[in-house]
C-alpha cells in the first residue's frame, strides 16, 4: 500500500446508501458517542463486538494500527469502517519503522493513528501539536519504537441529520513525559475549541489524556518527568487537571490563567503568554469522575488512572458509562455517553458541577 504521511488523513466511507438518513431528517433521540483507545487492535475482532453492540453515532478510537506487523498486518482503519458500516477519517500520526530493535509485539512497518467514525457525514482538519513533548524521530529507538511523525489530534465537522453541527476532536496525548508537558497540549486544544466554538458550539473533545503521573507512575523518570513530578505528592494529575486549568473559567476567573500562572514555576520552565491565556476553561465538561472512574489500569499498578477523558461542550449528558471493564478487550476502557444539543445557558450549569467537584476534592485533601 501507498503509504500516507504522518499529519495526514486517511479516510473511508462504508456506509450503506439503502439505510442512510433521508436529507433534513431530524433525529428524535439521544445521539451516542463513545471514546476508547483500542490498544492497536491486537483483540480487533473483541473490540468489534463492543462497537457493533454498542451501534455508536459518533467513535473516537485511538490507537488505529494500519499494516503494523504486530497487528497482523491489517489495516485496522478500513476494516473498523467496513465491519461497521461507518464513515471515517484516520490521522496519522506515525509511521512505524520495521527494526530490529522492535520485539515482536511492538514490530511496525506501516501506520499508527487516531480515527473519528461516525454513522453521518464528515470532514476533517489535523492539529499538529505545537507542543510535542516527546521527540520520536530522535529519541524513538530509545524505548525500542524508532518511529516518525508526531502527536497530532484529528477533528470533524459532523453533519448531524436536522440538527446543527458537532465539532468532535479524537486526541491522543504523550505518555512520555509529565504534567507540565500534557498540559501544553491541553492548551494547544482548549485554543483550538475557544476560536471554534462562535462557529460551532457544539462540541466533543474525546480523547486518551494519559493523566496518570502519580501514584506509582511518579517514581519512573520514563513516564513521569519534570518539575511537577514530586510537587503534587497527594495529588493525582486528573486532579492537577482539574484544579489548575478546568475549573478555571474566563467569565468568572478571568481570561487568563492566574492560578497556573503563579504555581511557583522556575523562570526557565514558564510557559508562554499564550498558553497562560489558553489554559482557561471555554465550557468543557467531563461527567466522569477524575478519581474513581478508572479508565487504565496496568503495568502491575503502575499506571492506574482516568486517563481517558470525555468532554462535552454546549451539549446534553443524558447518560453515560463505561465498557470493556474488565479491560479483556484492551488496555482501556471505553467511555460511552448519550448527549443531545443543549442551549447555551447549560454552560453555567456544567461550570457549577466543575467548580464543586474541584472544591470537593480540596478539602477531601485537607
């Protein structure tokens, strides 16, 4: 196969014209979304089984090996879409190097992604990263994954049938590296969501986050690093998260970030203006709860966190919850919830909820 680049999109579209929504058809029901990294697809067809049970609207997967050795040398992407008669769009991401220095459950050779499926029409834009904690094509052969590109996160403009749009985002931060490195990449999206949302409020940011440099994680360098690595003992990074930037809202706080701002950083390790300005909450929320409702769980303990993250904007929580609990089909679980078009009104709403939960978790602390 032609291989694409990394930063590109990939797409395919298996829908069946014989059952598609005749035009201007509103849809009278909550729409389902769900977020899951799917581990490369090494249980492709177990991951298939929960996605065709779960008969989403809209999937954010991360993790779409295309034509990896270690994958069975499939492309995941287009067998995902076709087995679920879905419309779809890969951002690449990587291209596997095939290396010597790979064993056999990491071998490359093609490509690797996160994807955007959805039962309606699509287009797509990349946003490449302008913060990249990891350097991969220098330092990849060091973890024994030689591999280029970099982190990139795939976004869609969603034609919801008689209803207006939904911008969706399917991210896939870096696990290499520490809080103050994700949290450039948080505000590199929470950016990119404030300069759409006049356009299309409606919005879902879905992702894989990786917020697990805590607990057990903090002691390795490897997944844990830098100066927040040990100044949050106490504290997990979604609570981090939560405390420092989430709940931290422009119409009430102020549209720049004084709270992350004076976190006693060393002048050498501040952060841009902008990103002091970015790091601001535009009307994000995830119904999850950051501490108890574990999305991975692995490496004997070592990672054990929400590192999966769901949020909504401007939009309805009807229901949610979680699948793959058991983690049999892959190393995370999948978040699933039921959302409808809300006013704008329900902003006020979701900041209440963000703001008491971060109170809550405070004086639990104290």
């Amino acid at each position: 196969m032609n291989l694409a680049l990394p930063g590109e999109v990939v797409t395919y579209d298996y829908r069946d014209v014989r059952s598609a929504l005749p035009t201007g058809l509103e849809i009278y029901r909550p729409l389902r979304v769900l977020q899951w990294n799917i581990e490369r697809g090494y249980k492709l067809d177990a991951v298939i089984a929960i996605l065709e049970k779960l008969d989403a609207d809209i999937l954010c997967l991360q993790e779409i090996d295309i034509c990896n050795r270690r994958s069975g040398s499939q492309n995941h992407g287009q067998i995902i879409a076709e087995r679920l008669k879905l419309n779809a769009g890969i951002a690449i991401e990587f291209q596997e190097l095939r290396s010597p220095c790979r064993d056999a459950l990491q071998q490359g050779g093609g490509l690797h992604g996160n994807a955007i499926y959805s039962k309606f029409d699509m287009s797509f834009r990349v946003i490449d990263h302008a913060h990249q904690p990891y350097n991969w094509p220098r330092n990849g052969m060091l973890l024994g994954e030689p591999r280029l590109g970099h982190r990139c996160t795939l976004v869609a403009e969603i034609q919801v049938p008689g209803q207006l749009p939904i911008l969706a985002y399917s991210a896939h931060f870096e696990c290499f590296t520490g809080i103050l490195g994700r949290t450039g990449m948080l505000c590199d999206l929470l950016l990119d969501s404030r300069r759409q949302s006049t356009r299309i409020p409606h919005q879902l940011i879905l992702g894989d986050f990786n917020t697990f440099a805590h607990s057990l994680a903090r002691f390795s360098p490897k997944y844990a690093n830098g100066w927040y690595r040990f100044r949050t003992l106490g504290m997990t990074e979604p609570e981090w998260w939560l405390h420092n930037i989430l709940s931290w809202y422009p119409q009430q706080d102020g549209s720049r970030n004084l709270r992350l701002e004076n976190d006693g950083l060393p002048k050498d390790l501040r952060l841009s203006q902008e990103m002091y300005n970015a790091a601001v909450n535009p009307g994000w929320y995830d119904p999850f709860d950051p501490i108890t409702d574990i999305t991975i769980c692995n490496h004997a303990g070592w990672m054990t966190a929400k590192a999966d993250w769901a949020f909504v904007c401007q939009l309805n929580v009807i229901k949610y919850w979680m699948e793959n609990r058991s983690f049999s089909a892959s190393d995370h679980r999948c978040l699933v919830l039921e959302v409808e078009h809300a006013h704008e009104d329900i902003l006020d709403k979701h900041m209440q909820l963000t703001k008491r939960l971060a109170c809550r978790l405070i004086n639990r602390r104290q």
